[in-house]
C-alpha cells in the first residue's frame, strides 16, 4: 500500500527538543517518531534515528565523534530510556513516555505494509538474522525485507565499505536498520550516511537479539520503572557491569550537577524551527 499523505507526517524540526548533558533530545512519542519517518520516506529527505539510554548519554561526554552523531542536524534523537523521560521532567519538559527502540522496531513491522515500509537489516549474526526474520514474519505477516547482512566482527576495508553501501542501495529498502551496538552503530550510521540513500538510518541496538529470541526481554513492569537496566545487568553481568554500575550513579550525579549549576533554561531547551 502506498504511504500516507503528507498531512500525516511530521519533519524532526517541527518537534520541541530538550537537552539532557548536552544531547539534544526530541520530545515525541511513538506516532510523533513514526511520522517523521513516512516524512523522510515520502521526500527523500534522510533522517538518523538514535534511541538514546543512559549509557550512550554517558559515553558521549567523552566521545565526541558519538555526541556529534547524536546532535548532527540530520539526527532525530529520542530518549530511549526511563532516565532521559526523568531528566527532561525535572526541567519541566512536558514529556510522557520513552520511545523504546524494540517498541518502535515493533510498531515498525506491524505497520510496514499499511506505510509502505521496506526494511534492510545490518548488524549482529547470521543465526540471528535468520530467527529474526522467521518470528517478524510469523507474528506479522509478509514483510518486505529488501536485504540483511551480518558484518564481519572486525573493522571493514574500504573495499567492503563500498561494496556494503553498493549492497544498501541497489537494495531499494527505504529503512535501514543498524544492530553494532552502541556506540559503533551511531558512529557508523554518522560516517556512512553521505554514502547512503537510504532515508532512515535507524541505530536500533540489542532490537534484533530481542525480537531473533536470543535474549529476554525485562518484564512491563521493570520497564515502566527504569529498572530494565537491572534486569540485564542479572542475564549479563560480567559484560554489562561496569556500564550499569559506574554509569548509572555518575549520571544521576552529572544531573542533579547540571540543574543545580545551569540556571538559564535557554542553554537546555530548543525550539521547533
């Protein structure tokens, strides 16, 4: 079916954006988020879509190839994790709810057909790929997936750089979704966006795991409460203990700093334009 008129579409500049450590946060929810994808599909206009957590806050005060691909003009940045809807609250932000990457990957799928979506997946395995692909299809129907592609574990040549952006584009997909982890996978999107016609590059993280079956999910419960951080760190503790533990109090502790200490809400709030 062909997408929806232009009526139901938004651009990213059209939303209200707040600050959070110097990152520049959308405030929408899903549908908000939804339309500004049928906008960059419809007019070609290319849009970065970034779910943004705590831990990738966090590594953008010291990676600044990270935070510029965050706060690039072309990016829509939306806060992925209950902390972020928080934080942008305690600055008055009148913010509801998160935009959680495997919900929007999800609410993605079940309306590609309705929009007209076509889908390219880079990122984890090959097992993976393939048991993603087999469960979107049986909870969703057909899907119009364009291509996969599992990446080698080890920087590309440019050889592969080019035949991979070749691969993407003679695709025809209109999404791309990238699955490296953060934050290679919004570094990779930010270097190869110019190689790239693809509209919507979307860093989508630990989605394919999720939805391939290959890791659970924190209940609705712990969700909703911030605690999903907790969750994951009980399945994976020797690989996810530093980034939950050092993390999460250091930047509950830069919030706080950064209210206390920055009075003037012009230097955190950014207007639709």
């Amino acid at each position: 079916m062909p997408l929806r008129s232009l009526g139901d579409t938004m651009r990213p500049d059209d939303l209200q954006h707040g600050g959070v450590l110097g990152v520049r946060l959308a405030v929408t929810d899903y549908e908000g988020a939804l339309a500004c994808v049928q906008h960059a599909i419809q007019l070609g206009r290319q849009i970065r879509l970034n779910f943004c957590n705590v831990h990738v806050t966090m590594v953008a005060q010291r990676m600044t190839a990270l935070m510029a691909a965050l706060n690039d003009r072309n990016a829509l940045t939306v806060p992925d994790g209950m902390p972020l809807v928080w934080a942008l609250r305690m600055w008055g932000v009148d913010i509801h709810d998160r935009v959680y990457g495997p919900d929007f990957f999800a609410l993605c799928m079940a309306r590609s057909r309705e929009l007209g979506l076509k889908h390219f997946f880079y990122g984890s395995t090959q097992q993976t790929l393939t048991r993603l692909q087999e469960n979107l299809r049986a909870r969703y129907g057909e899907l119009d997936i364009a291509g996969v592609y599992a990446p080698p574990f080890r920087p590309l040549t440019p050889c592969e750089t080019g035949q991979i952006a070749a691969l993407i584009n003679s695709s025809g997909a209109n999404i791309l979704w990238v699955a490296l982890g953060a934050p290679r996978q919004e570094v990779w999107i930010d270097q190869m966006a110019h190689r790239l016609n693809v509209p919507v590059l979307a860093a989508i993280g630990a989605a394919f795991a999720f939805h391939a079956g290959m890791v659970k999910q924190a209940p609705d419960w712990m969700q909703r409460r911030g605690l999903e951080w907790l969750y994951r760190l009980i399945q994976e503790p020797r690989r996810l203990w530093f980034r939950y533990l050092y993390y999460n109090p250091l930047f509950v502790i830069k919030c706080i700093w950064e209210r206390l200490t920055i009075r003037r809400p012009d230097t955190l709030f950014y207007d639709a334009v």
